[in-house]
C-alpha cells in the first residue's frame, strides 16, 4: 500500500540546532505591533526552574519538563532580579517596543513549557477519518487512497485519546503550533460541511450550498 509521509515545511525553513536534546532557536525579527507594558511585567521564577542567560543574550531555561535554550536580540538587556526574570530595552523606538513585549513573551512560554508543557487538540470530522498510533508515528486515515504517516520530530508527542482526536504534546509552544498546523493542513475544514481536521474548539465558517436554479 502506498504510503506518504509528513513533512514539517512551516519550521523547516527555520534555524534550529538540537545538541543532546537541547533546543536552540533564534528568535525572527518581526514588524507586529506589542504594548510595550506587557515587556515589562517581570516573569517569577517557579520552583525547580533554573534560568540562566549569557553576555549575548542566549537565554537557558531548565525544568522538570526539559530544558530550553532560545537567542534572544541582543539589544534587549534580560537579567535576573529578587527570582524574577526582568527585559529592558535600550531606547522607545517603535521596533524596540515590539520586540520588548515579544522578547519577554518568548521567555514566558519556554517557563510554562519546562513545567507544564503545551498542548494543542486536533478533531478529525468525516467519514471514515480516523487516528492512530504506531510507536511514535501517527497514522491518519483521511479519505485518501492511503493513509497518512506523520513522525513525531524530536522534542514533540502524540495521543489519540480517541480515533478522531489527536493532541500534540511538547514543551516548544511555537513547535507544538507549527506540528499542529502541519497536521491541519493535510485536511483542512470545508465551509460546507466543516468536514476536514479543525481545532478543539475552533469555529469553522459555513457557506451555503449552491442550489440549481429553478
């Protein structure tokens, strides 16, 4: 039987370095619009999270979940003041504002993910569409002459609570999306059924069927 295989396009394309189960990743540069406030809420240190950060910005944080390891933009000044991680930023430029709230979001996420980890829930919605696991390798039967296989890249899981349902587990939120948006897009929702892959949750638009004209 035919069978193809999954491929993470959406975060290929990015620069990642995994060296014994550590990821590194650097930041992109981005135009998005942040309130600069949100860059200056300190991020506390939860207990058994250790949070470490070089002279070029290269931040390290390390829980029970795993361990993180992301570059930062080294015009953000990031330290460590009464267990609370504090980003300062050089000067009020428009740029420096955005990238303040983003550099102390991206922070934020690589805490919650060393100790709680991210999870994202995919529903599978047709006929016939089901899930399942083989070892680490996710298997969709998706209305197509063979099935789908999709390998869990490192630092990512998968659980089939259900044959339509699919959570994809990690500590990467931003991997955990990119995996999860790969998995949509195999099948994403039509507007006139909502038959496809959607997110737990996620509303899909319906549009009307055409009629013949009378």
């Amino acid at each position: 039987m035919e069978k193809y295989f999954a491929t993470y396009g959406s975060f290929r394309n990015k620069l990642r370095l995994v060296v014994n189960d550590i990821y590194y990743e650097p930041i992109r540069n981005t135009g998005g619009v942040m309130m600069s406030r949100i860059g200056k809420l300190p991020i506390a240190i939860p207990s058994g999270v250790t949070f470490a950060v070089t002279p070029d910005n290269v931040v390290t944080v390390k829980g029970p979940k795993g361990q993180l390891v992301k570059a930062m933009r080294k015009d953000m000044n990031i330290a460590v003041e009464d267990n609370s991680i504090v980003v300062k930023r050089n000067n009020d430029e428009k740029e420096s504002r955005a990238l303040h709230g983003l550099t102390r979001a991206l922070i934020n996420n690589m805490v919650i993910g060393v100790t709680e980890g991210y999870a994202k829930t995919l529903e599978l919605v047709g006929v016939g569409y089901r899930a399942q696991l083989q070892g680490k390798k996710l298997v969709l039967n998706l209305g197509f002459s063979h099935p789908i296989e999709v390998e869990a890249v490192e630092g990512i899981s998968f659980e089939t609570p259900a044959p339509t349902k699919v959570v994809v587990k990690g500590i990467d939120k931003e991997l955990v999306g990119d995996v999860s948006a790969d998995i949509r897009n195999w099948r994403r929702p039509e507007p006139y059924k909502g038959k496809g892959i959607k997110y737990e949750n996620e509303v899909i638009r319906r549009k009307e069927g055409k009629t013949g004209k009378k």
